[in-house]
C-alpha cells in the first residue's frame, strides 16, 4: 500500500483523520538590504566517483607551536578535476579517507570548508585550501585513545600525496554577488575561521583591487597561541583600514581588557564600532564555528541594538524577542527568526 499520509501521521490513518496539514507559511517580509548571492556551482564530482586531488602544503597554522591542538592549513592541487576554478569562497568541499570502517564499509566522505578565495592559494583556481584540526580524545567508555579518521588522515599526507575529492557543496554561506553592495561583521571559533579566510582574501587580495566594505572579524580561541592565521589576519588588518581584526580569548584574559570572553562579547569592548556598523542597511552578519555560539551572538546583538536595528537580523514573537536571557538555542529558526541579512553555520 502507498502511504499517502505526510510525514508524521500514522501510515495507517486516512486522509480524512488526519489533522488537518498545517497551511505554508507566508514567506517572511525580510528587511532592506537582504543580499542577492552569488551563483555557485554544487556536487560536480558526486562521492560515488570522487576525483584525485594532490597535497602540495602543509603547514601547521596556530598562532604559535605552544597551541594544544594542532591545527593545519593543508593546500590540494585539484587541476584536472571538475573542481578547479569552479569553487567559490565560503562553499566546502568533501574527503573521502582511504580504507574501511570497523565495521568493513568504506568511509563516508567529510565536508571540509575551503580556506581559499575563489582565485585559489595559486590566483588560478586550481589549488584550494582547508584548515583541518586533528580530533584527538577518548572513547568515552573505555578510555581508549580516539583518533578522528579525516582529520588525522588530511594531517598527516605530505606534499605529493594523493587525496580523493568531491564537491563543491554549500550555496548559502557564501559572498553576495557585488560584495562591495555591503558591509560585514564576522564571528569564527576555531576552524570556523576557514570560510572567514577565504572571504576575507576573496575581498581584500583581489589582485584587480581591494573591496572598499567595511568589515570585521571576531575571532574567537581558547587561548592567544590557539588563534589561527593570525599572523595573515593581523598583516590584512594593517594593510586595509576598512578591516577589522578582533580576537575573543575564552579561557585568559585579553590584552586590552582584564577578562576572559566568547566572540559576543565584543560587541560590549567595541560597543559603539559594533552599534554604528550594525544600524546599516548594508551589513549582513557570518557566523561559522562550534554550535551554541549563534545564540550567545544573538543575546549580544539585543544587549546593543534597539528593537528596530535587531529586526534586521532576528525575528521572533514579540513575548520572545522582549527577554533574551531567557532564550534557548532551540528556539533558532521557529521562535527566533534569523533574517536573510544572517548566515549561519554551525557544527
Ligand atoms: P571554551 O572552550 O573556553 O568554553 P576551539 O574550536 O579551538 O575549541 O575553539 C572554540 C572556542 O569557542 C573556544 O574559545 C570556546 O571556549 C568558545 N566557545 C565555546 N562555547 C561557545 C559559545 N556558546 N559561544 C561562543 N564561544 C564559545
């Protein structure tokens, strides 16, 4: 029998005893300034027939040796593949690890975000970057040592290794179509900052001249020698004025001030650079890293805007958007309503 019932119902109730299917929501009005995003192209190499790509960098990418975790910044060579010069910034792409699970099947393919401007690390589109951290723990029942499989994997391939790709996927986080039509604050947690990277080159490195936007980047990491590309990011900042570099250092203090703090609280330390940037029309906020932070983000944004500037970016019942304290992280996307001016990505 065909099951005509939508999901959720019981299979075996009639059309008739179900309740009554909830009307399509009427698209939201959205705020001025909603960006028309760039064309991307998805999935030209499918993990069925992944292509071959070729590691001809790696290099560790913390701000320092003394960093807990060890992070890289591991450059492919992907001419010849359906990927070259067909990525852009802000998509990701897929690792597909040599051998088999415990239980005797292949590996399932893990999504990378590309580090890299569409132009590539070589101005041609043709060797992209990603910023792979090592998963290191314990199982958790018999405290054995849990390498993750990807991650040591693409750490540990030396120059002139091969790797087998697929991709590109994502069209949402990625640049709009004119970037300079608009302005950005961007919030990154560790390997979060890797689309951040590549939007920031994508913008900033154009050989044909830099976008004029003002943007700014908040970056957040446990400790100072955790902070990743910092050295690059530190050297655009000082070479674009329009850029703005903040680092947010969770677990010691800051150099400019005597606390610990997540990425949102930056918007308190540069509180009037934050509220001027924010009541434009033409910013659009990025969130990339560990999930739970788009909630401390939005609390942040309603601790500095007043209703009108905070519709432009979040949404929500008017009970709802009155006490920020009391909001939880699953209430995203039903009773607090990111606007398209937000791009979210979280894991
Ligand atoms: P902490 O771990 O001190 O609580 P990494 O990916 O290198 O571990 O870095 C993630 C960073 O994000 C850490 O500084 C971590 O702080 C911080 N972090 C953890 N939870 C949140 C959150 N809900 N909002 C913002 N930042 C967070």
């Amino acid at each position: 029998m065909t099951d005509p019932s939508p999901i959720g119902a019981h299979p075996m109730t009639t059309q008739s005893e179900q309740a009554p299917r909830p009307r399509r929501a009427t698209p939201e009005a959205q705020p001025a300034g909603v960006p028309e995003l760039c064309d991307v192209e998805q999935h030209l190499i499918t993990p069925a027939a992944p292509a071959v790509g070729r590691v001809v960098e790696s290099r560790l990418c913390t701000a320092s040796r003394k960093a807990a975790g060890f992070v890289r910044h591991v450059a492919i060579d992907v001419s010849g593949t359906p990927l070259a010069g067909r990525f852009r910034a802000g998509q990701s792409f897929g690792v597909v690890p040599p051998g088999l699970t415990d239980k005797g099947k292949p590996h399932k393919l893990r999504l990378y975000s590309i580090a890299s401007p569409t132009r590539g690390e070589d101005g041609k589109g043709q060797v992209l970057a990603t910023t792979v951290k090592r998963t290191i723990d314990e199982h958790w029942d018999d405290h054995t040592l849990l390498l993750g499989v990807a991650s040591n994997f693409l750490c540990d391939l030396q120059p002139g290794a091969e790797v087998a790709i697929t991709g590109p996927a994502g069209k949402r986080f990625v640049l709009p179509k004119d970037p300079s039509a608009h302005d950005y604050v961007f919030f990154a947690t560790g390997t979060g900052i890797a689309p951040f990277r590549s939007m920031l080159l994508e913008m900033l490195g154009d050989p044909a001249g830099a976008c004029q936007s003002r943007i700014t980047l908040v970056m957040g990491a446990p400790y100072a020698t955790d902070l990743i590309y910092h050295d690059e990011l530190t050297a655009l900042s000082q070479t674009h004025p329009n850029f703005t570099y903040l680092t947010a250092i969770s677990r010691e203090r800051q150099d400019d001030v005597d606390r610990k703090l997540y990425v949102q609280g930056r918007l308190e330390t540069h509180a009037d650079h934050f509220r001027d940037l924010l009541a434009s029309e033409r910013t659009l906020i990025y969130v990339c890293g560990i999930a739970g932070m788009e909630l401390g983000v939005f609390q942040g944004l309603a601790g500095l805007l007043d209703a009108g500037a905070m519709e432009q970016y979040l949404r929500g019942e008017p009970g709802v958007m009155g006490s920020p304290s009391a909001w939880e992280r699953r209430m995203i996307p039903r009773q607090l309503r990111p606007t398209r001016r937000v791009m979210l990505e979280v894991y």
